[in-house]
C-alpha cells in the first residue's frame, strides 16, 4: 500500500471517528446506537449504470429505476435476512475514478475535486458532503456518487463491498492491466484496515460480472463506444483497445462470446488479485437465453491473453436444469431482458426495429439481484419475494410477473449452486480450503 493511499484512509477514519463523536451518534458506553455488528448485512455497490439502473421510456417517475441494491435488499429480506446497503455510482465510469486515492476525504481543491449537490444529484443528501473527481462532466440526475462513503463506514465495518467495473473494460486486456486492476487490488488492500465485518473478517470483495449485450458489440472500432469525459483517468480506452493483443472485435462480436471475454475478464481478478468472490450474473442471462455456445475461435482468442486457459474454472456455457425456464432463447424474447428506451430511440446495440439498449429491465435486474443472493449466501433464491412495486429504502422497485419471477429464480438457482466454488476464491470459500477457515456464506 503506498504512503498517500494509507494516509488518506487513515485521515477519513479518524476524521469520521471525530465527526461522528460530535454529533452524538457513538454513546459514552462506546457501543454504535441503533444496530450491532450481527444484526445486518452491509453492503456497499460501487459502480456505473448496471448497479444503479436507469429506467425504461414509458415509466411515469423516472427516478425510481431498476435499481440492484434495493431489489437485493429486497430478494434477501423476503428469506428474512437483514440488509443495510448502500451506492457509490457514475454511469459510464471506470471504478478507477472511485478510488479512494484519487478522491479524498473533505477535498476542497477545486482543482481536484467537485462538490456532490442536491441539485445536479437529488438522490445524494447534500450533508454528505461528498465529492467526485472535478474532471467527470457529463451527470444524469439518476446518478448516486459518493466514494467517500467506503471509509466512512456509515453504519459500521462493511461486510461486503461490491466491484461493477464497466463492461467494455474487462475484455480488454490493456484496459484489464490499466484500470480493472489496480481498482480491485487498492479495494482489497483497503479492506485489511477497515475492521472486521460482522463476520469477525475483513469485508469481502465481491465481483460483479455483468451481462453482455443482446447482440454482442455490434461496432467493429473501439473508438465508437462512449469514452466519458474524466471516467477514464489512466488513459483512453480506444487507444488501448488498439494496443492490446489479437483483433478487439473477434472477442465481443455477438452475445455468447462476449459473454465469454468479460467472464474471463470478471474472473482473472478472483483470488491473488485481490477478489474473494465472483458473482456470475452474465453467466445467468446466458442461461435465461438458452446457454448460446461461443464458437471455438472466439474462445481461443480470448484464451490467449490468459496464457492459452481460461480463468474460469467451470465448464461454459452453464445450463438449465429444466430447459423451459430459459423463456428468453428467442430473440424477441431476449429482448425483455433489456430497457426498452421508446419507439424513437435508434439502437446502437441491435439492428432494425429493436428499442432496447444495453441496460437490464426490471425482469433482468431481478436476475441479478437473485444470482447476488444466491452467491453470497450460499442458498437457493427460489421462493423469493416478487417486487409487485414496494417501497424500499425510499424508491419504489418495478413489478415483476409471478411466472416470470419463478423461473429466473430457477436461472439464478442452476447458475450459482451447483458452482459454487468457482465463485469463491479458495482462500476464503473455495473448495481447497480447511474446514474451520471455509466461509459458508452469510447467515
């Protein structure tokens, strides 16, 4: 760990310590008010816009979106675990501009940082006092950024703290080495001096593995895909691209081989580079699809930046235990699994009439939330609530049919518990490990 990471970490812990003992919210006993360590799983989700989850076209309130951390939240409470979760998120962003190195705690140098404002971010409580990088310009007002709120542990030492890295990152090799990495590692070496987690261990690194796109990257040039302005830090993606070994596009052509390359991407910083455990919520959408196989070229040349093996240990493509819950094989069916943006919306990511874009729906969301629930409890999530629009921390979740509902619950279910340890790393949960040390998920 560098000098200027270590002191920043140790100056918002001790500058949270202070503020926290000026407000009164720590009693003389030295106990926290109103929770123990043992009473909630908290969850921080760090990430772009696969985390927070913008809305489709047609809903009335926009700011209520497909959002992961509450439908989590909610799939975990319906099997009557206890949830306290919270986001640090920038749509089109590198989880390099989260870092706590490059945002530090009270910044007030406008030539480094800019103030979080309720205006531009209304999902934000301006007495956070966050700040983001002053170079990122282009906001959306579903945004929740704040990466301030990893140290400052507002409801005590983490249990969890989620990884969503952008999804054209990951099967970028240059992009892998320049941004992915460092991320993960600096995360994970933050996570030895946050404290244990209720666990009694230091939070878990969790990886988020997103769903590829309906019909893979259709642009064959790296330079078309969206380099947001102050995202991306350490360099530009494109040029990147081009620098990388093999032909960029051979490996996210059409939807099952980029399934294939950002699972091998999510996955090869498992372990020694810093995770303790994958969440395959791509590999799930491949199964809702009917398990599409990659063709043996796409697999071989994304093999090959990992030294001619796959990262992965599991067979690919995972499958259905009962073929007729993969309801979304056909193309139009696929469909639903994405936002529909509006029949005036011109798709970058399907060819035709197809309105949708590369964001999940309500239905897909949902399957992400239930693999999450899956991985890191070590149980099944079929039986679980169906959000019929409740309330939860504040934002109404969608509706999801019950029929739907089931047989995503079976998608999560057949992805994540017959795998189970290829999504942990072995050190913490995998099958290698001694049985007073194997993690055997919450509780």
């Amino acid at each position: 760990m560098g000098p200027a990471l270590a002191f920043a970490i140790l100056f918002t812990l001790i500058c949270h310590a202070v503020c926290e003992s000026f407000r009164g919210s720590t009693p003389s006993g030295g106990g926290r008010a109103g929770w123990q360590s043992d009473e909630s799983l908290k969850i921080l989700f760090i990430g772009n816009s696969l985390t927070y989850g913008p809305p489709p076209y047609d809903r009335a309130d926009q700011s209520q979106l497909n959002n992961l951390p509450r439908l989590f939240k909610f799939v975990a409470e319906s099997f009557g675990k206890r949830v306290i979760q919270e986001e640090d998120t920038i749509g089109g962003c590198s989880l390099y501009a989260h870092l706590p190195s490059r945002n530090p705690e009270a910044c007030a140098d406008t030539s480094i940082c800019q103030a979080v404002d309720k205006l531009r971010f209304p999902r934000v409580n301006d007495s956070r006092r966050c700040t983001v990088l002053r170079d990122i310009q282009e906001f959306n007002e579903t945004y929740h950024p704040c990466p301030q709120t990893l140290l400052r542990q507002p409801h005590g030492a983490w249990d969890v703290i989620v990884l969503n890295e952008h999804s054209f990152a990951l099967p970028i090799e240059e992009v892998r080495r320049k941004y992915y990495y460092p991320a993960v590692q600096e995360y994970a070496q933050i996570t030895k001096v946050l404290g244990p987690s209720s666990q009694g261990k230091k939070p878990l690194v969790a990886l988020y593995m997103t769903s590829a796109y309906l019909n893979g990257q259709l642009s064959r040039l790296p330079s078309d895909v969206p380099n947001k302005q102050g995202c991306w830090p350490g360099g530009d993606v494109a040029q990147l691209a081009y620098l990388s070994p093999g032909d960029w596009h051979s490996k996210v052509h059409d939807f099952p081989c980029q399934t294939y390359a950002i699972a091998q991407g999510a996955a090869s910083a498992l372990g020694a580079g810093g995770g303790d455990v994958l969440v395959p919520a791509g590999l799930a959408w491949q199964v809702a699809r009917g398990s599409p196989e990659p063709s043996r070229a796409c697999v071989a040349s994304v093999n090959e930046e990992y030294g001619g093996r796959p990262t992965l240990n599991v067979t690919l493509p995972l499958r259905a235990r009962d073929p007729s819950n993969a309801r979304w094989k056909d193309y139009k069916a696929a469909q639903r699994l994405y936002r529909d943006k509006g029949p005036d919306y011109v798709s970058t990511y399907c060819p035709g009439d197809c309105t949708v874009d590369q964001h999940p729906s309500a239905a897909g969301m949902y399957l992400n939330a239930l693999v999450f629930y899956a991985t890191l409890y070590k149980s099944s999530p079929i039986g679980a609530g169906v959000p019929q629009g409740e309330v939860v921390d504040g934002m109404a979740l969608p509706t999801i049919g019950a029929d739907e509902a089931r047989a995503l619950q079976h998608i999560a279910h057949d992805t994540v518990m017959g795998h189970l340890d290829a999504w942990w790393a072995t050190d913490v949960g995998g099958a290698h490990d001694g049985e007073g040390d194997r993690f055997a998920g919450f509780i």
